[in-house]
C-alpha cells in the first residue's frame, strides 16, 4: 500500500466511524428549525391534558397521544397496562434497526403531580416561556424525543438505529410494589447498552450540565411507644420517658451522627400523644392528649436520599443503631418504605457525557460539566442504573417544578432536540 493510501487509512480509522457527518447535521438541523411550530404545538396539546398520576384516563389519552407521534417513525408502540399495581400502564416503543449499532433506551414519563383537582390546569406563553402543569416535568422532555426522532427520520439516520422509548405513567408516584411497578422499564435498561433519560436540562448561572448520577428516593417510618400515665411519674421507673421523648431522642441522633456528604434525611411530618395516628397515605398526623399525660405513641414520617446502594445500606444501618438504643420504658420501629434507588455516578455514565461532549464540540455548543448529584432529585433513570450506562437530564430547560407557575423555555426545544438528534445518530453508530 502507498504512502498517500496508508495515510487516508489512519486518518479513516482515526475518524470516530459513529460521528454524525455535516450532510445529516445540516438535515438535522433544517427539520428542527421547520418543525418549531409543530413541536410547541404539541406540547400544548400534552399540557392541556390533565395526566396527574391519579388520572388513570388522562395518563391514557397522553400515551395515546404519543403512541400517534412514534409509530409514524417506525417503532411498534405496546401499551403495559399498570392495574395490578393501581396505575395507569407504560408506553413501551421498539424502533428495530440493523442490529450492529448501540441499543439505546430512551426514557420520559407520562403523568405529572398535578391532579384534576388541582388549580394549575392552563396552559399559556409569556415571551418565550411556556407555563403550565407539567410543561417541563415532563411533557418538554417527550416533546425533545419526538422532536430529535424525526429530526434522525429527516437525516436518514433513524433507519439503522435501535431504539427503545419508554414512558411511565406513574414516575411521580409509582405504583406499589415499585419493583412491579417498574418490570417493563428494568427489562428494557437489562436489553440496552446505554440510557438516556428526559427529564429537564439542568441549568445554572447561564452554563447547561450533564447529568451523570442523580440521589435515590425513599420514605421511611419511625413509630416510638412509652408507657402512659399521670406525667408526675415521668423519668421514674415504673413510666420511664415516654413515645415523645424518645422519638426526640431517635431525630436529634439522626441529626448528630448520620451527615456525610450527598446525604439528606428530613422529616415530612410528625405526631404524638395518647393517642397518636397517621392515615393510610401516611400524609396526615393526628395526636392528642393533656399536658399532664405521659405520651403513649408518637409517629414520624421522612424521606432518605442517597448517592449509592452502598451508601444507602450504611445510613440504614446507622439509623436502626440509633433507633435500638432505646430510653427506659420505651420502643421503637423504623419501617423503610418503596422507594427510587439511585443513580450512582460511573466511568460508563461519564463516558456518555464524553460522547456527548464531542457532539456539543462538533455543534459549536458549550461543553456541558457534570452537574452536583445533590441538587437533582430522584428519576427513573435510577431503576436502570445498575444495569447499563446512564444519562440523566436531556429534556428542555424550565423550572418551577411541581409547582403553580412551571415553566419550560421554549428557545431550549429546538437546541436540545437537535443535540439529543445528533448525540443519538452518534450513539446508534457505535458498535455494540
């Protein structure tokens, strides 16, 4: 072989094979730009359905809505009907390629916080922000999927990708047990070789973040017990402390002697007295009793966050020491609730962002650090995790979740759906 031959050899090989070529970015880009309209419209459309996690019917009719955006570009669309576990279902869609790419799931969820009886119901544009429930958390996120596939369709790329879409129907208050719950979505991590989910961006100070790990989720229940009786007798032998006393004894030890970075523990609600109750939800507390009886029951309920399973199995260990040691006449039990697990940082999820990186370079967009773990919530992304390399947060931008007044930027549609096109085109091209 001749010098000039080998020469256009290495550089072929030094080439990354799966890099999206400037003919598809230009495609790419083209389709994004004409479909603006189309995809703000849509987003109205998902908003302005009511899919709170409760509406088993609205959460329907968005996965129908979906269901009528993908199986135009090929993926066969299953409905996963949820009812044994008091949920709606999941969209699961499979768009089959040539079988020698990355096998990509991608992930978003259907229904929001925002129940039919809540106020925030409309949907409205100020400038260039979309308000309404939702809009960013994450109806913006299945309309940047939407938007980056048929931008792919445009390009030509699609044809040869493997893709996987699952949307859950109940992220923002899964179905018990949350293992069932979540089967279709684990099985679909279990097939895949990389990830990606939808929720919104992370941004701060102007600079957009990767997200390579994200905190777990999990609720938790400390019940404490006392022997009751005239409060003269409190401290004493045969009264001993009391349910108050020691649950103040049991929080203040959480307090002193679990901290370590990446770690919260709060506590949601508390109740006490003789008697002391919480409903089925475990929402609302109850107690009562006079000042000159000692407590007989006391209640607390809280959430755990942590970074890693091991991390996560430490605290819990470290909790029920403190709850053991108990004061005189006392009891205790700490029950841990269903929950998400985290998403622990990885050499493979940080190798996505890498990837995703060299797309941003490649797109003369600013490069994109890794976001603080600490100032993410919880996602179904965790259920995944374990299995196959992740990243988190490549929705649109917006802020105010869960709350009245959400919003979504609706300039960060296009962009992020060109991005997340050409990061797929590059991922889809990589060999398995």
């Amino acid at each position: 072989m001749t010098r000039p031959a080998l020469a256009a050899l290495a550089l072929l090989l030094a080439t990354p094979a799966a890099a999206q070529t400037a003919p598809q970015v230009a495609a790419m880009r083209q389709t994004v730009a004409a479909e603006t309209a189309r995809h703000e419209a849509l987003l109205q459309k998902l908003v302005e359905q009511n899919s709170g996690t409760l509406n088993l019917a609205g959460v329907k009719v968005v996965g129908d809505m979906m269901r009528a955006e993908l199986e135009p570009l090929g993926f066969k669309v299953d409905w996963v009907d949820q009812s044994a576990v008091g949920r709606a279902g999941h969209l699961v869609a499979t768009h089959k390629g040539n079988g020698r790419g990355k096998r990509i799931l991608m992930i978003g969820h259907l229904d929001t916080v925002f129940e039919p009886t809540s106020p925030f119901q409309a949907y409205k544009v100020e400038g260039r922000r979309a308000v309404g429930p939702g809009v960013g958390d994450d109806k913006g996120g299945m309309v940047v999927i939407v938007a980056a596939l048929r931008a792919m369709q445009a390009a030509g790329t699609l044809k040869d990708a493997d893709i996987t879409v699952v949307l859950t129907g109940d992220e923002e208050r899964t179905g018990r047990p949350a293992i069932q719950a979540r089967e279709a979505l684990i099985a679909a991590g279990k097939a895949s070789d990389v990830a990606l989910e939808y929720e919104g961006l992370a941004v701060e100070g102007g600079t957009e973040y990767g997200t390579v790990a994200r905190r777990s989720s999990t609720s938790w229940e400390l019940r404490t017990s006392g022997k009751t009786g005239h409060s003269s007798g409190v401290f004493g032998k045969a009264l001993g402390y009391g349910a108050i006393y020691e649950m103040a004894r049991i929080l203040d030890g959480f307090r002193r002697e679990l901290p370590e970075p990446n770690l919260t523990y709060n506590v949601g609600v508390l109740a006490g007295g003789t008697p002391a109750a919480i409903d089925a939800a475990g929402v609302t507390a109850t107690g009562s009793g006079k000042t000159n009886i000692v407590a007989e029951t006391a209640i607390a309920r809280g959430d755990l966050r942590t970074l890693t399973p091991e991390q996560d199995r430490s605290v819990r260990a470290k909790m029920a020491t403190i709850v053991a040691a108990h004061l005189p006449q006392t009891g205790a039990t700490l029950t841990f609730f269903d929950g998400m697990p985290p998403m622990a940082p990885s050499e493979g999820n940080r190798a996505l962002l890498a990837t995703l990186n060299a797309v941003n370079r490649d797109l003369k967009l600013p490069e994109m650090p890794e976001y603080d773990p600490a100032k993410r919530g919880a996602a179904d992304s965790g259920w995944v995790a374990a299995d196959v390399p992740t990243l988190a947060g490549l929705g649109a931008v917006g802020g105010a979740a869960h709350a009245e007044g959400e919003w979504l930027d609706l300039d960060s549609l296009p962009r992020q759906a060109l991005r997340n096109a050409a990061f797929l085109t590059r991922l889809a091209g990589e060999k398995r």
